[in-house]
C-alpha cells in the first residue's frame, strides 16, 4: 500500500519544485507576468511555448531569455483592452455630477466589452477544452504527477471597485475566477483535470485518482505593459518602487516566479481549484469580496 509518509530526500527543494521534465504553453509570454512565468519554467528546463499578439516581442524573448536549460519557443495570439474610460487614458468622471459620469461611463463601446471578454473568459474556455489530449498525456507520461492549468486573472476581479475605470476589464476578471471554478468542476468529475482559477499546471478526482487539476492567480499590481504603458528592448516594463499596498512595493519576477513553481511543480500537488494573490496585502487593506 502507498504511503504519504516522505524521506528528508523527498523534501528537498529540488524534488518539490522540479519542472525540468515539463511543458508548458503560456499566453502572453512575451512581456509582463507572462514573460516572468515563462523565465521561470524554462530557467528551471521546462521547455515553454509563449504566444502573444507581437511576433517581434515573442522573438525578442527567445532571443534574450532562451538560455537553458529549458527551451522556449514562440507563436502568435491575440488581446484586447477598454482604453475609452481606463483613467489613465481618458480621465476620471466628476463624481459630483451624474451628467459626467454617464457621459464618461457611455464612452466605452459595445465591442470593446465583447473582446475584452472573448480575451479574458472565452478563449480561456477554448484554450482548457483544447489541451484537454495533451494534459492527459502528460499526466500518463509522469508517474505520481498531474498536469493542471494555472490562469492569471486580477485581483480587480474581487475589488469592489472600477479597477481604475477599467470596468470591461475588471468584470471579465470576476468573470474568469467564475468560469475557472465552473469548468474545474466539469473537469473533476469528466477527467479529473487540475484547474486553478486568478487570475499557466495536480491532485486527486473524485474517484481519488492522480489526474490533473487547476490553479488561479489573482495578483496585485505586476510591472507590465498594461500597468507601465511600456517595455524596454529587454521586454521587461518599470514601475516606481513604492505601492499602496502593505508591502509598499508592486511585485517582482522573483514573487511570480515562485508562486509558478509552486503550482506547477510537484509540490503543488495538493492544490486543486485554488486561488492564490500575490498582491503585496492588497486585499487586506482594501475593499474585496474574498
């Protein structure tokens, strides 16, 4: 009979956090969170494909951070934002007057609500039922592991508020935690797939298998080029040190990395359908439904 009971060898860090036989595809790779999962799956051998919407921010990253041990490959995607009423582009309403505000909150556009959800919550939903094959695969190619998906959403999926007037944005991230939870359990009860819902890697189904499972990461405020406006010919974006938040800091390639490997690895095993925020105490001091 199994045992749950581990050696001191089983416990080192290079057995719980080991991602060298793994790959992993990872949407947005070639800047921001993106670029620092992809960083730290492949620095640690994990061979990654990255798609984004720029083939030359995806060949700049295979480029520069193509090293070893692991290997990264590139491929192309798509995204979409709600500029029209994001503050820092167009401005903040007048609180005051009922007048300003519809007129600000009425310059976001129909469309621009249906790709911002088709970016964060459908192609989501596409992209889990496509790779359904190969996490079965690599589940039976791993004895003891199991595959999973780990999405990034926001924590401006559980704010109680605009997430800076990014309303189209901040909806379809409560959206995803949704349907990250909704399709784990299909999942679970289908296949067994891990699936972690906030805001890319497993654990018993109901039947106590080892299949595969899912994670979310629901992170804080991460140098990016959506929260900088801009990346440098490193790909990598600059935010001013300080923060509101209790770490009185935005967070780093290092806290990304982490929390990846964690999932990812091994020693995420007894995770399923769990959200993580790695926001710096965001939540602790602001307004959140979690």
């Amino acid at each position: 009979m199994a045992t749950l009971n581990k050696s001191n060898e089983d416990l080192k860090i290079n057995k719980l956090f080991d991602v060298s036989k793994f790959t992993a595809i990872v949407t947005g790779g070639g800047t921001g969170i993106g670029l620092m999962i992809t960083q730290a799956l492949a620095t640690n051998g994990a061979k990654v494909y990255i798609t984004g919407r720029r083939e030359d921010a995806l060949e700049s990253v295979v480029d520069q951070y193509n090293t070893g041990p692991g290997q990264i490959i590139a491929g192309l995607a798509g995204i979409a934002r709600d500029d029209n009423t994001r503050f820092s582009k167009a401005g903040k309403f007048d609180p005051k007057s009922p007048d300003n505000i519809s007129e600000h909150l009425m310059g976001s556009e129909s469309e621009q609500w249906a790709e911002t959800f088709q970016t964060n919550i459908t192609a989501q939903y596409f992209m889990s039922a496509a790779f359904l094959p190969l996490l079965a695969k690599g589940r039976e190619v791993t004895p003891g592991y199991s595959t999973s998906i780990v999405n990034v959403a926001s924590i401006s999926g559980v704010m109680k508020g605009s997430s800076m007037g990014q309303f189209a944005y901040a909806t379809s991230k409560a959206g995803k935690c949704s349907r990250a939870k909704s399709l784990d359990v299909r999942k679970l009860l289908l296949t067994g797939r891990r699936t972690h819902p906030p805001h890319p890697d497993a654990v018993n189904d109901v039947r106590r298998e080892q299949n595969s499972s899912g994670q979310q990461l629901a992170n804080g405020i991460f140098p990016s080029e959506m929260t900088a406006g801009s990346s440098g010919s490193d790909q990598k974006s600059e935010l001013k040190p300080s923060s509101s938040n209790p770490a009185g800091r935005p967070g780093s390639d290092s806290d990304m990395a982490a929390n990846i490997l964690f999932l990812a690895g091994p020693g995420g095993l007894f995770m399923n359908g769990q959200v993580l925020y790695p926001d710096g105490g965001n939540i602790l001091v602001q307004p959140a439904s979690t």
